[in-house]
C-alpha cells in the first residue's frame, strides 16, 4: 500500500472539521470532488482517490454514530431502495455473472494493455475473452461507496437541512474553478503534486491551437461534465434565489466547461440549457428585479457588441466552425471517435450475448451510459437505475416554498445534465459522487414537501 504524502494534509482537514461537526465531513468530501486524478493512496495496483477515501470515512463515522443510537434510526428513502437494489445487482453481476460468462465472448477490458485482439488499425484498444479481473471488485466497490454516501447524505440532509451539503458543491464549484484556472496558465508542475491516480493523462491535447483545459481531471470531457453540471446546478439556483455567489459560480463554471473544448462538456451545456428552459416557469415565481433585468439587458448587449466586433476584425467565425466540426460533425471519424464506437458495441454485444443479464460490473469498458448498463449489468440492474432517477427526479408539481424548490429544482437540473454526459460519453456504471449527492438532496426535498403537505391535507379535514 502506497500513501501519498499530500494526501495528509487533506485528512487532517476532515479530521479538524468532522470532530467540530460530523455532519460537516460530508462537505469536505464533496469539496474534493473535482480532485479527479488525486489519489489518496493505492492498494494492490489500485488507486482510490481522495474523494472516495474520504467518503469511507464519512461512512465509517456514520455507522459508529448511528450504531451508537447518536442520530436516531437509519431512514432509506424510496429512491434509496432502488439504489441499494442497484447495487446489489451490481455485485451480483460482478462476482457471479462474470464467472458465469467467462470466455464466451470478447470485451475491451478496463484495464487497457495492448495484449490482447486488436480490432482496428484506428486505435489502440484491444479485446479479451470475458474474465474476472481487480476491476469486478473495484467497480462493485465503487458502486457501493457511492449508495453508502447517498444514505449518509439523505440521513444528513433530513436532520440538518440541505445548507450543509450545499456549502460542500459550493467549496467543490469554486476549487473546480480554480483548478481549471491553475491549469489554464500552464502551472503542470503546482497540479502534479495532486495528480497522482495510475490514470493516463492528458494534459498536452489542443483543438485547432486551443489549449484543452482539464484542471483537477485526467482528461477534458471529465472537466467538462462536472463544470457543466456545476454551471446547472449554480444557475438554477441563482435564478431561483437570486443569490449573487451562486451566480458567480454559475458564471465561472459554465467558463471552465467551455475551456475544455469537449464535445461531452459541450453536450452537457446544451442540455443544461434544455433543461433551465424547461423550468423557466420555477424561476418567474418570485418575478425578476429591475437589477437583474437590467444587468442581464446590458451582459447581452455587450455580447453582441463583443461578439461583433470579433466577427468584423478577426477570423473568429471560420476558427468557431472549424471547432464545431471538430468537435461534433467530424467526431465519429476521428481516432477517439471509432474508438468509443466500438466500446458502444462491445457493451450492446455484451448485453446480448449474457442474456439480457450483463457480464458484471467492472467486466468490460463500454460507451454512453447505456451501453454500459446494458453491457455490464443487463436489464434488471438498468431498470434499477433507471427506477431509482425516476423516483428522486421524476415529474413532480410546484413546490410552494422558494426555498424547497431551490434545492429541488437546481438538484434535478444538474443531475440530468450531468446524465447527459453520461449518456455521451460514460465508461463505468458506477453513479458517481456527484450524482448521488444530487440526487440525494432532491430526493429528500421531494419526500419532505409531500410529508408536508400531507400534513397540511390532514390538518384541513381535521378542521
């Protein structure tokens, strides 16, 4: 087992908060979020970041305070049921279904070697039988850190609000932001003291001149997806509850995502700006100032007047064609293109070849959350998942409280659209930190406000 120095330094921070404030520890973990290639030690060959250490702590003091009887009796929400089946499943599939299927057809592994079948003469990637390997068992642990971390959220989040675990994506947006800000000025050498996963890296790509930015991430369509979901979650928020901070963050975040030039990240944005359209209805509840119309009319007319002159005095619009050529109409014959086709059909042959049933979590590399899901844990663990986003983002009437509908609506806003990331361009079936923290805080915010009003309900037949 190797322990990476720095990695101390983060641990002493949780140590100094948690003993305050337990609860507070969540926050500190998610604030480590955007440390995606920061690895707080590695065990057999395998790195665990530091996010997903500090979860297992927050879950280690969870469990002694609740065996303790120190925070009452453990609460599953509906959507929590769904999770733990998913989870289940998945390790199901990663101890048992792997074995059961082992040989009878060809995967691109997660572990990539060039050892195996070469498919292509486009990319590097190569096929092996199916077979148990360290990524079954990472993979199934992955999986269920996150639903662990989802039930101490949802326990946290009903017992103190959902300030708390907002200040944590609030500490995450901004170190994001400053990560992607750090990387941006070409300061590799500051950020590979928390670059320390058995990742590769790819800090050295351009499109067309353009510096792909990544900040605390292995590549830029992971720095994307998370500064576009954090650009939903902040902007919903900010028109929600006009909290200037939060339009700040909104501001800085949808910067970073644009900075990546990633097709994922540029995908996630599309569909961020989908969806704040779709609720647009929630935020002209409370109407809108004459200062925010005002800024808003004078931010749009100085776009204009920017964006102008660039067309007038530069080659700014054959250079932002070429990029969306690049990025968009020519990505699926690009290298990275065929590459991440063929994952896609792998994971859809996969989910045909094991019966309907997936080869395991952890068994194979696929492409876009579907074909993962079909690919790695078959129809009953997709319909788990899918029953399980149903259930904590699913339609749902106007909330009456402001405050409610803030954490709600912001919850559901970046969650589908870091989803859509997913969709594009996801490898694992592992629901992630992020997503499971979101999802946390709408699903409590949706059970509390039905609780309500069902007491309101009984009180007025009472009457």
């Amino acid at each position: 087992m190797t322990l990476y120095p720095v990695s101390l330094l983060f641990i002493l921070i949780w140590l100094r908060v948690s003993l305050k404030d337990p609860d507070r520890g969540v926050s500190v973990a998610l604030a480590a979020l955007p440390f995606g290639m920061f690895a707080a030690l590695a065990v057999g060959g395998l790195s665990v970041l530091m996010a997903h250490f500090l979860v297992l702590l927050c879950c280690g003091v969870f469990a002694i305070r609740w065996a303790s009887g120190a925070i009452g009796r453990l609460h599953v929400p509906r959507a929590g049921i769904l999770l733990l089946l998913f989870g289940l499943y998945s390790l199901f599939s990663a101890i048992i279904l792997v074995r059961l299927f082992a040989g009878t057809f060809l995967v691109f592994p997660l572990s990539f070697d060039l050892k195996g079948t070469a498919v292509s003469i486009y990319f590097f990637s190569t096929m092996k039988p199916l077979a148990p390997s360290n990524s079954n068992i990472a993979q199934a642990g992955y999986i269920l850190i996150s639903i662990a971390f989802f039930l101490v959220m949802v326990n946290s989040l009903r017992r103190r609000g959902a300030e708390i675990i907002e200040s944590g994506l609030v500490w995450a947006a901004g170190v994001n932001i400053a990560l992607g800000a750090v990387d941006l000025v070409g300061l590799d050498n500051a950020l590979s003291i928390i670059r320390t996963a058995d990742y590769a890296l790819n800090n050295e790509h351009a499109l067309l001149g353009f510096a792909r930015v990544i900040g605390g991430f292995p590549e830029a369509s992971e720095f994307g997806a998370f500064s576009a979901a954090m650009f939903a979650y902040f902007a919903t928020s900010f028109l929600i509850s006009r909290r200037r901070g939060h339009g700040a963050l909104a501001l800085g975040s949808f910067t970073c995502a644009l900075l990546s030039f990633s097709s994922t990240g540029y995908a996630a944005l599309f569909a961020a700006a989908i969806m704040l359209a779709l609720h647009a209805r929630h935020f002209a509840v409370r109407g809108i100032s004459w200062n925010i119309a005002h800024g808003m009319a004078v931010l749009l007319a100085l776009a204009l007047v920017g964006l102008s002159a660039a067309l007038i005095a530069t080659p700014f619009l054959e250079t932002f064609m070429g990029l969306i050529d690049r990025l968009f109409f020519d990505k699926a014959n690009s290298t990275s293109g065929l590459e991440r086709a063929a994952w896609a059909r792998s994971g859809l042959n996969a989910f045909v070849q094991s019966w309907g049933l997936g080869a395991g979590a952890g068994s194979l590399r696929a492409n876009g959350l579907v074909a993962v899901l079909l690919g790695s844990v078959g129809l009953p663990g997709t319909l788990a998942f899918v029953a399980y986003l149903w259930s904590a983002l699913g339609p749902f009437r106007a909330f009456g409280n402001v405050r409610a509908a803030c954490f709600f609506y912001s919850a559901r806003v970046a969650a589908i659209t870091y989803l859509a990331a997913k969709l594009v361009s996801g490898t694992t079936p592992d629901p992630t930190l992020f997503l499971v923290a979101v999802t946390a805080i709408a699903a409590v915010a949706r059970e509390v406000h039905l609780k309500r009003a069902a007491r309101a309900r009984h009180g007025t037949v009472l009457a």
